[in-house]
C-alpha cells in the first residue's frame, strides 16, 4: 500500500501524531487506508497538514479550514513535483505560487508561510521506508510515477529510475515522460530531454507544460524558431501560461516582430498582476 504512515508524518512535520489523525479525522486532508484501516498519507496530503497546522494556528473555524483547504488541494499542481510550490499569507489572503503563477486560496487572517522544496527533501527518507515495507505484488506504472514524483527533489536520481520503471510498464505515460524530461533538462542532457516533452505532448492534460518545457529545451539549444512554434504551442493549449507569453514576447523581439512581442508581454502582464 502507497503512502506514508502517521507517525512518520508526524515526525516529518514536527506535529504530534494525535493532531495528525484529529486533522485527518475533521476531514482537512483525505488519506487513504491501509493495513487495520490505518491511515496512508501521499505527498499532497503533508503539504496540506502543514497548511492546516498554519490556518489552525490562526484561529479559523474547522469549516472554514476545509473550505480553503478543498480549494487548495483542488489547485496544487497535478502530477509533478511541489517543490515550486510556496503557501503564504498576503495581508488576508492565503495565496499559493506555483512559478509565474499566483491564486488566492481562502480569504481571512492567517499565519501560514513556508515553501514545499524543504519538506520535499524531508519526504525522500521515507519513501525508501515505504518501498521496503510495501508488499510483494507489483508495482505498476502510476504507482512508479507517484514516487518518482515524491522523490524528485529530496533523491533525483531514484526519482529517476522510478520514471523509468513507470515508461518501461507504460510507454505512453505523460507525466513520467515530463518529469524525466525536467530531471534530464536540468542534467544537461537536452536531446534527451527534448525527446521526453514531445512524447509528453500526446497527454492533453499536460500538453501546455509540456508544450512550454519543449520551448526552454529547444531554445537552450540554440533552436530559436523551433523553440518559437513550441511556445506559441504551449499558449495556444492554455492561454493563461504567463511564462510562455513572457518566453514568446522575448522571442519575438530578437525576430524584430514588435507588435507581435508587446501583445505576448502585456498578457503576461496582465496574468502576473490577476487583472
């Protein structure tokens, strides 16, 4: 069974482990069940137990903890690393960052402030405690992506191989096809990489990222029309890719395509500033 055990979570994140159950319990994250019905933490749900210890601290109501908690378990980033992600408070706005990316997540006062990447790095140890504990049945695709994804910041290499594995079980998989490429991307090994964002690209759900990621790895090359068409591909899968626009408004000036290039630069603007 995937996922972490209570007292583990609750050494991770320097709480008692009677407060991670009663915040399991009050329903602030979802964790699955394992053996004698005990819970099973992912990744998502350690970043959301830490959010709820900061929201807790503030003295919101249990109802209005879920709320912002629903909202922001429903838009941390889907099948990738969290390491980007930062949670902080803004006045009385509970505000998440992902990149160039910004999102209210709940209105009211809070004391909330702290990035992914640490606990990322915290998390690895146990995953390889899980992996030695798991049962003898086999493991399959998605279940190597999901620790490839937990791993990637804390063990890159493992996270890696784990990437791997999930291709070799699933040749189509999108997101195991994204990560690596990242991993190798920033290895330096850009064909390679390369040759992971376009099988990527088959993924509708991940075409824009992918799409985008194409653009950077084509333009470190050296690619600039290439790198041109991927960009312009990635904002065509999600008009809101601020970092896209941005890449394509830079692009464009080099072309002396100016028009084209302010038009790109104040949409991305336009989605830095949420107006």
């Amino acid at each position: 069974m995937w996922g972490y055990r209570t007292r583990d979570v609750a050494r991770t994140l320097g709480m008692p482990a009677a407060e991670v159950r009663r915040y399991a319990q009050a329903g602030f994250v979802s964790p699955r069940r394992g053996p004698r019905n005990a819970f099973r933490f992912s990744f998502q749900d350690l970043v959301l137990l830490k959010a709820a210890a900061g929201l807790v601290r503030a003295r919101l109501p249990a109802a209005r903890v879920r709320r912002a908690l629903r909202r922001l378990r429903a838009q941390l980033p889907a099948g990738r690393s969290l390491a980007s992600v930062q949670v902080t408070a803004e006045g009385e706005e509970v505000v998440v960052r992902d990149g160039g990316s910004r999102w209210q997540a709940e209105t009211g006062q809070v004391l909330i402030d702290f990035g992914v990447a640490d606990l990322a790095r915290r998390v690895a140890p146990l995953v390889r405690a899980a992996a030695r504990r798991r049962g003898p049945g086999p493991l399959g695709a998605e279940g190597w992506y999901q620790w490839g994804c937990d791993l990637e910041d804390g063990a890159p290499g493992e996270a890696r191989q784990a990437y791997a594995r999930a291709l070799q079980l699933d040749p189509r998989h999108g997101g195991a096809h994204l990560n690596l490429g990242r991993i190798l991307h920033e290895a330096g090994e850009l064909r390679e990489a390369e040759v992971h964002y376009r099988c990527a690209l088959r993924d509708c759900s991940r075409r824009a990222v992918a799409a985008y990621d194409l653009g950077v790895v084509l333009e470190d090359q050296g690619l600039l029309d290439d790198a041109l068409l991927a960009y312009a591909r990635a904002v065509e899968a999600d008009p809101g890719l601020a970092d896209a626009h941005h890449n394509l408004a830079r692009l464009l000036e080099r072309l002396g395509k100016t028009a084209d290039a302010l038009r790109h630069l104040n949409t991305y603007r336009r989605l830095v500033r949420g107006v």
